[in-house]
C-alpha cells in the first residue's frame, strides 16, 4: 500500500527487511541462549530457587499482598491525577490572565521537581504537621508525589491535545452561540480524548511502575519492596527480581492494551453510523417522498 508518508518497498528493499529481521532473530536467540548459560554456570536455573514461586506461600505472603498495596498507590494517584490535570490544563487555556498564569506557574513548578523529592516532602509534611499514623504515612506520601508531579504532566498532555485540534471547531461552535464552557465540554475536550489517550496511558504506565520509589525510600510495602523481604528469606534474588520483573510487565501490558482497545472504540463511534439500503428500501422512500410531494401540492392547490 502506497500513500503520502509511505511508499511500499521493492524487491530490494523486502529482500533487505528479511536480512534484517533474520539478522535480529539470531542475535536475539544468541542473546536469550548466553544469559541462559550464564544463569546455568552461576547455579541460578536451581529448581531450589524457583520452587517458592510454584508453591502458595510466597505469594500469599509476600508478593500478591506487595501487588494489592501497588495497584492501590496507583489506582489512587490517577483517579485523583486525571481530574486535576484535566482541570489545570484547561485552566491553562482560560481567557482570563488571573486564572492561565497561576495553573501555568503551577504545572510548571511541580513537573520540574522530581517524584521521588515530592514523596520526601509529602513524607516529612505529613509526619511533622498531620495526625496519619506511621503505618499510613508511606501510602499518603506516594500517593501525593505521584498525584503532583502527573497531574501537571497530564496538564500539559490536556493543553496539547485540545490546541491540536482544528480551530474550524471553536469556530464553528462560535457561530451557533455556543459560550466557551460548552464548546469545551461539549466539542472540544470529547475530540481531544482519543488524541490525548495514548500519551494518558503512557503516564499511567509511569505511575504504576514509579510507586517501587516510595519502596526504596520510604518504607512503602510495594511489590519491589515485598520482592527483597521474599529474596531475603528464601535467597533467591535474581529469581525474585525475574518474577516481579515478568508481573510489572503482564499488568502494564494489560493496561496498554486496555487503552489500545479504548482507543479503536472511541474511534469507531465517531464515525458515521449510516445503514445502507436496498434498491427496494430506496424506491419505497422515494415513492413515499414523491406522494408526500404530491399531497402537499394538491392540498395546497385545494
């Protein structure tokens, strides 16, 4: 198939992809082979070292527990994120300059300071000046990192979405006296959705796998974190890092697929939904508009 952007390769170029893909098949079987034989020589293939994964304890005990408090932090974090980016980066299109420049210096503020620092302030702020108990403290302390630093992130994501469509539709609603309010909720911030969903899940990706920070620093039993008290009592490291790797990548897969099919539905309902007709379907609604034609006349003509 041949388009503007892309023109269909010839039987050089197909012969050059075949090389290429043949080329990287091998090299990635020789890759998958050597780490295999490295794993061999080190003793790290030992069915003693995997056997806790076969058996229930060690994910009753440690990792789907580790699991639930990471898809928590994370369902958490983007319920509240998704609003309040959308909220802030609309703000950031406002006509008015006392509502644009504060959500602007806002956004920019929090997307410049890393997440892990958020978290450490979060972390502090709640111990010194809250009443959340200790063991509450490193959940309220991720979640509110991760919600700062995405929500001015999907600001930014909002904003681009909404200026990259067309401005026939801001037009368009202006000359049927729509006010901005409803052009944005009813025309505009619809359209955007589908432009803005994949870079909406790619954050939400960033958002599952950056809940391991509030593990490393903060005490926050996530699944990385379960993942080194698991290694700790069954000394298997490698093996336990392999296994938590594997389920970071089934549940962001998972999502991005999710997403993937969210997007080709919202596509296909904004295409048009017209049934097509029979030749018998169109002569009876022709006849029909003929006699409603020729009724008009002779009642008018009466």
């Amino acid at each position: 198939m041949t388009s503007v952007l892309y023109d269909a390769p010839g039987p050089k170029a197909k012969r050059r992809n075949v090389i290429f893909s043949v080329a990287f098949i091998a090299l990635l079987a020789l890759l998958v082979w050597w780490l295999w034989q490295v794993m061999d020589d080190k003793g790290q293939l030992e069915w003693a070292l995997w056997k806790p994964f076969a058996e229930g304890e060690a994910w009753t005990t440690y990792l789907l527990p580790g699991l639930g408090n990471t898809l928590k932090a994370a369902a958490l974090a983007m319920v509240i994120a998704l609003p309040l980016g959308a909220i802030f980066g609309i703000a950031r299109l406002s006509d008015h300059r006392w509502v644009r420049v504060p959500a602007g210096a806002v956004v920019e503020f929090f997307r410049a300071i890393p997440v892990l620092l958020l978290m450490l302030f979060a972390n502090e702020l709640y111990a010194r000046s809250t009443d959340v108990s200790s063991d509450a403290r490193p959940l309220y302390a991720v979640v509110t990192g991760l919600v700062l630093y995405n929500a001015s992130v999907l600001a930014e994501v909002v904003r681009a979405g909404i200026l990259a469509l067309p401005k026939g539709q801001t037009e368009a609603a202006q000359a049927i006296g729509l006010r901005k309010g409803q052009t944005m909720s009813t025309i505009l911030l619809p359209q955007a959705v589908t432009v803005m969903l994949p870079a909406i899940v790619s954050q939400l990706v960033v958002i599952v796998k950056d809940t391991a920070l509030g593990g490393a620093l903060l005490g926050f039993s996530e699944l990385v974190s379960a993942r080194g008290t698991l290694a700790a009592n069954y000394a298997n490291v490698i093996p336990s890092f392999i296994v938590v790797a594997i389920i970071f990548i089934v549940l962001n897969f998972a999502l991005t697929s999710f997403a993937g099919w969210l997007e080709a539905r919202l596509r296909r309902s904004k295409r048009g939904t017209g049934t097509v007709l029979g030749a018998e379907q169109v002569e009876e609604l022709n006849a029909a508009e003929v006699g409603g034609t020729h009724g008009t006349r002779a009642g008018g003509a009466v």
